[in-house]
C-alpha cells in the first residue's frame, strides 16, 4: 500500500514543474480572454501622435496613468506650427535651384505646450477586432515661439542679400527682386516669446488588436489664446486667438 503512494517519492520535481506550466498556462490564457473580450487593461500608457491641423502640423507625446476603470489621467507635451489659411507658395523667379518662399509671409509660428487632461473610455472594443472609443480633455500652457521669415533677393546694385520684414520693409514687399526663400534656419537668433493657453478635446478610435500596443486615429479641435496679435502674413488682420480642427494618427504602448 506503501509503495503505490507517489506523495512518499523521494523527488517531487515533475509536480512542481507542472504547476508552473499551469500558472503560466492560466497567466496567458487570462491575457487572450482579456484580448478576446477587448477590454482595454493597463496601469499607464505611452502615445506619440503626428497630426495635422487645418492651419498647420504638429506631433505630440502623451503619457497616461490610470486612475479608475474608465479614466485616465493624461500629461501631454506637443510641438506644432500655425500657418496663415492664404500662404501659397511660389518657386524661385530667377534660379531654377533656389528655394521656394511665401511672398508677404513675416513671421514663422511655433507652439510648444505643456498640458494636463482626463481620457474617459466610452465603449470598448467588444472583442480583439473591434474598436476602443475614447473622449480626451485637455489644456495648459502654450509657448509661442515667432520666429522672422526671411527671403533672399537681388537689390538695385545687384548685390544678393537675406531679408526679413523688419529689416528691409521695401525690399521684402518687391517682388521683382525675390528669387527665393533664406531656409528655415535663418532667424532663430531672433526668437521672441508669446506666452498663451490652450484648450483641446478629441475622439480617438483605437482599433490596435492587441491590449499591449496603442494603434488609433483622433479627430479633435482646439483652441489657443496669447498674450498678443501674431502677425504671420503681410497685409492681413494679426489674430490673438486661434481655432483649428485636427486630425491624427497615434500609437504607443500600454503596461
């Protein structure tokens, strides 16, 4: 009777193996169910976003602490440039080779913002091939960044010189003598800062199969605000406020 009694082995390794194999086999097994299920799961997030908006780009990095079942605490660092609704821009006049420039342009506009939001899941995926539906609240500080615009034109002595606005008025508004953009470079010594504040909400579809990755697209609005009139293009209102639609392609990773 002894001898048929496996709990008197000396060795009992093969179990303890086995309940290993077990654990990790429930551990997976719990994950797919999760997936299959889609709900989304996780203690924080990371998301970069490219978007583009109807007056100009942006790119943004969000980080995501959850908070309770459905909301997400959001910390958000995004870099844009706002652009006049009227820029067009015309090759160079007299070299083949020069670069492009936007006649009447003054000024480039860069924001870099620092914000705080929630994000509220309004509907999970249902299962693994679904889509997650999530509604985003945020806003902060907005940096703008305007930076002279510079173009390069061959003057009455034939001399080739770089030209803003601000330092050759009558030059800068001819354009006979234009043949051509300075490059983006150009300017950056002459920064000045227009401090502001910035609002934003979104719908963002995430349709990623798995719980782990973020794969989704956002459509969302904003609106920013600053401490003064930014003039960007010659002969047209300078704005204080500025509204825009955005549309954006996000991806990142959960834990």
């Amino acid at each position: 009777m002894f001898g048929q009694d496996s709990t008197q082995r000396s060795s009992n390794a093969p179990v303890v193996r086995k309940d290993r194999k077990t654990e990790k086999r429930d551990r997976i097994n719990s994950i797919i169910k999760q997936e299959e299920e889609g709900n989304l799961s996780f203690r924080k997030q990371t998301a970069f976003g490219i978007q583009l908006r109807t007056d100009g780009y942006g790119a943004f990095l969000e980080l995501g602490r959850r908070k309770s079942a459905r909301y997400t605490n959001l910390y958000a660092l995004e870099i844009t440039e706002i652009k006049h609704r009227k820029e067009d821009k015309i090759g160079g006049a007299e070299n083949f080779f020069s670069n492009s420039y936007i006649f009447g342009k003054i000024n480039n506009f860069y924001q870099a913002k620092l914000g705080f939001g929630e994000q509220y899941i309004l509907g999970q995926k249902g299962n693994k091939n679904g889509v997650a539906i999530t509604a985003s609240l945020q806003g902060g500080l907005d940096i703008g960044l305007l930076k002279p615009y510079y173009i390069d034109i061959q003057d009455a002595a034939g001399v080739d010189r770089s030209v803003s606005y601000y330092s050759d008025s009558a030059a800068f508004k001819n354009p006979q003598i234009i043949y051509g953009g300075s490059g983006l470079t150009k300017g950056f010594n002459q920064l000045k800062v227009k401090p502001g504040i910035y609002l934003k909400s979104a719908l963002r579809f995430d349709f990623g199969r798995y719980n782990e990755s973020l794969q989704a697209l956002e459509i969302g609005i904003s609106v920013e605000g600053f401490s003064g009139k930014i003039p960007i293009l010659l002969y047209n209102d300078a704005k204080q406020i500025f509204y825009q639609g955005h549309i954006a392609f996000v991806f990142g990773s959960r834990k």
